[in-house]
C-alpha cells in the first residue's frame, strides 16, 4: 500500500473510495469504486495527493510477519 511520501502534504480521512483495476498487464479497465468508511477501531488514516494499493495480501499472518518482523531478516 503507498499511501504518502514523506514531505508531501497530507489530509486525514474517516472513508475513501477504492477502485479496482483489470490484473492483466497494462490494462485500463477499472470497476466502479467501492464506497469504505474506516471502522471505529482504526479511526482515521493519512494519506498523501495519490495513495494507492498495488497488491492484497488475503494472509492475515504473512502481512504481520512483515510488518512487525524484527532486525534485518
């Protein structure tokens, strides 16, 4: 997920809509955006002019082993 690059100018936001797009290679078809409003445990996220997400990881563990493995594994 890219959400903002540090030093650009960001905004908080309780919901967002996402798009979908084609998986194939260079494709342009989009599906109409899914309205989300974030749950009452998460709040708010940040994000910067163009946050986007490029890949979902459906593996609750892999995705925790990630973002909280420690030192340089």
């Amino acid at each position: 997920m890219f959400v903002f690059r540090a030093g650009q100018q960001t905004r908080t936001v309780t919901s967002f809509s996402l798009g979908y797009q084609d998986r194939a290679p260079d494709s342009n078809r989009e599906a109409a955006p899914l309205d989300i409003r974030l749950s009452e445990e998460v709040g708010t996220l940040t994000v910067g002019p163009n946050p986007r997400v490029t890949y979902w990881n459906t593996d609750l563990r892999a995705v925790e082993d990630f973002l909280f493995r420690s030192g340089n594994s």
